[in-house]
C-alpha cells in the first residue's frame, strides 16, 4: 500500500510543488531500502529486470566516473542537480523493492491524470490571473511544458484503456476525469509555450491510436482523435496563448541564423549543437567530462568562434550531443543503452500482449521513452532535476506494474 500511496504523489505533485521531484523519491527510496532489508522472501528478478538494472547501473555509474576524474558536480538550474549521477542508482533500488512489492495499477492511472489536471489548473491560473505569458511554476518553462504534455499522453492511453475494458455501472465520472486531464495537461503544455514537445506529439499520438485501433469502435477513435486536435489547436489560436507568435518566431529565427545572426532562442541552441558537434570530434571515447567541458566551450567563445549566448547554460540543448560531447563515445551508448533497454522490453511486450491492462502500461512504457528521447532533441531534459526524476520515475513504475500483471509474472517465473 505504501509503494501505490508513493507512485500516487509523486505522479500528482511532480509538476505541483518545488522539491516533490526529490522528496518524493527520496522516501520511496528509503522505503524500499528498510523492505529489502527486513523481506523475508527474496525478490525474483527476471531477465528483464536485470537488463533494466544493468542500464540504470551503467549510465550511473560512468556518470560518476566523469564526475571522479574532474571533480566537478553537475549543478543543474538553481544548483538543484549535484546528485544527479546517483538519481538512476536510487531508481534502481526502489525497482528492486517495488518487483517485491509493486504498487497497484490503478494509483498509476490516477496519479498521472491528477498530475495532468493540476499542471493545466496551475498554467491556466498564471497564465489568466496572473498574466504570465509562459506558465512554468516556479520551474523552467521546458520541463514544465514537456511533462505536461506526457501526463496529457498517458492520461489518454488510461482512458482508452478504460473505454476498452468490460464497462462498470457508474464508471462515466471515470472516464470524464480522465478525458478532462488530457484537455488539462494539453491546455498546460500549450501556454508554457515551449515548442520542442509538439515535435514528439505527433508520434506519440501515432501510438496511442495505433495500439487501440483495434480494439475500439473506430467511429469513436475517430471523435476521440478529432476532439484531441480541437483542444490543441484552440488553445493554440487562443489570443493570449502566444503559440503563434512563437512558430513565427522560430522561423524568423532559422532565416536569420543562416545569415549570420545566431543571437536568437533557435540560433543560441544551433550554435550550442555546432560547439557540441566539434567537442566530441576533438575527444571521441571519453569526451571533455563534467566542467571541462563548459571550460573549452568558454574559451572558444572568447576566441569569437561561436556567439557568447552559449555560455550563459551548463548544458548543450540536446541530452544526444551533450552526452557525446561530455562523456565521449563511452557515455553515448551508456545513454543510448538508458533509452534503448527499456524500449525494447516495453515493445516486446506491447507485441505479445493480449490484455488491455498488460497493454496499456506497456504503451506507457513506450510513450514515457519516446517522449524523453523527443524531449532531449531540443533540450538536455535528463540533466534537469524534474527531467531526470520524471523519466526514472515513470519508467520504473511502468516496468513494475507490467511485470506484477499475471502474464508478467508468468514470465519472471519462467525466465
């Protein structure tokens, strides 16, 4: 019960309130460290598991190694991310434990949908009562933005999930709420007018709709997806929304960075990915480490090589470059590896699976990773506190709900 109350707060709070994104795992972490301790049965892992561990472990534990050899900490913005490195190793743990002892489905549903619902009621609120033109919460808007989009996503892979099930009498209120919280995290990520996320959208709507095809009455799948697109583009257009202004702007953008003007929002990230670009061909196995890295870029910049803007960030705009550039060819397939294990596993059994509960997470398991490695084209998301704690978060749950369905554990069992 502890885990499910857990995996609730820290669904619903993450976009919510300043430290949730630490505090709660935290606790989760601790938790699961005093149940592993005191189990009186020890926990079965199977192949899978460990193949998830492995990765978490990796990307980790080379992170770790960079911070070794230079002595320099990730601070991340506000100071707020010198731990970083250790956050995939706390996840780890509270995978172990929660194999054990897994929350249950349904807090997994209502947390997302609550975490939606809130981040759309905060943005509206500063967005119309306060006027601010980009909602963030105290955050930074991208972060804000990008994971209220996916808290939209899986609130929708819920309420299709629920739409495809034997109907319960009275469940309509369910299904509202649901339907509301994708209308809430869509109206959220509109107004914190961050851009890079409606690359993602796309695909993961593909996905949505391509899994559930099927199994539902086209007719509605249809409204359903119509109604997705009316919500979005009428937040959009909205007057205040600014949407507009900013597509306008990224293009105004890329027509003056090809003439020579890199000081803008989309030449600043183009000139960081050009600097990243020859950071990793100067050091291509173990890369310029943490603070080496920002050191040589500095100095290029003084040189008048690339536009001074790039300096005011610790990080290269694309999770990809940076990773490549800071850690080499070594942390690349550490990072690759993080996204690409997972994947897999949630792919092969999205494949297989013939439940729509089995289905429905491992779809969320897939739309978590796609989104992140969407998210990471345009910003360093796993270097960002929220960033990183969202997808270990997420993907851990993910991983421990599908596997205590019973076909799961059928699985463990034989592997």
């Amino acid at each position: 019960m502890l885990s499910s109350l857990l995996l609730f707060a820290f669904l619903a709070l993450l976009m919510t309130f300043q430290y949730s994104y630490a505090v709660v795992p935290l606790l989760a972490g601790g938790v699961a460290f005093c149940g592993l301790l005191f189990a009186r049965h020890s926990v079965r892992l199977g192949r899978g598991d460990v193949l998830c561990l492995a990765a978490l472990l990796l990307f980790s534990l080379l992170w770790l190694a960079d911070v070794g050899r230079t002595g320099k900490w990730p601070v991340g913005e506000g100071n707020q991310g010198i731990l970083l490195p250790l956050w995939p190793m706390l996840a780890a743990l509270v995978l172990m434990a929660w194999r054990a002892f897994p929350p249950k489905t349904g807090y997994w549903w209502f947390g997302v949908a609550l975490g939606a619902l809130l981040a759309g009621g905060i943005a509206s609120y500063e967005h119309w009562v306060l006027g601010r033109g980009r909602p963030d919460n105290g955050m930074n808007a991208i972060p804000f933005g990008n994971i209220s989009l996916l808290l939209a996503t899986l609130s929708l892979v819920g309420l299709l999930a629920r739409l495809g099930m034997r109907p319960v009498k009275g469940e309509w209120w369910l299904r509202a709420f649901y339907a509301l919280a994708v209308g809430a995290g869509l109206l959220a990520a509109v107004l914190s007018g961050t851009r890079g996320s409606w690359i993602v959208f796309p695909a993961l709507i593909l996905l949505v709709f391509g899994v559930f095809w099927r199994q539902l009455h086209r007719g509605g799948m249809v409204a359903l997806a119509l109604l997705v697109a009316v919500v979005v583009l009428s937040a959009s257009f909205m007057p205040r929304a600014g949407v507009t202004q900013r597509v306008a702007q990224a293009v105004e953008n890329l027509e003056e960075y090809t003439e020579g003007d890199t000081y803008s929002s989309l030449g600043i990230r183009l000139e960081m990915w050009r600097a990243g670009a020859r950071l990793f061909r100067e050091k291509p196995i173990l890369g310029w480490g943490e603070g080496r890295l920002e050191a040589r870029r500095d100095q290029w910049v003084s040189e008048g090589l690339y536009d001074k803007g790039i300096s005011r960030y610790d990080q290269l705009h694309n999770d990809l470059i940076d990773t490549a550039a800071r850690r080499g060819l070594v942390g690349l397939i550490s990072l690759l590896l993080l996204y690409g294990v997972p994947l897999v596993l949630f792919a092969t059994h999205l494949r297989r699976r013939s439940d729509v509960q089995g289905q429905a997470l491992a779809l969320s398991g897939v739309i978590v990773v796609v989104a992140f490695i969407g998210f990471g084209l345009t910003q360093s998301l796993l270097r960002d506190v929220r960033g990183l704690s969202g997808f270990l978060g997420m993907l851990t749950a993910c991983w421990c709900l599908l596997k205590a369905t019973p076909e799961g554990a059928r699985e463990t069992a034989q592997s």
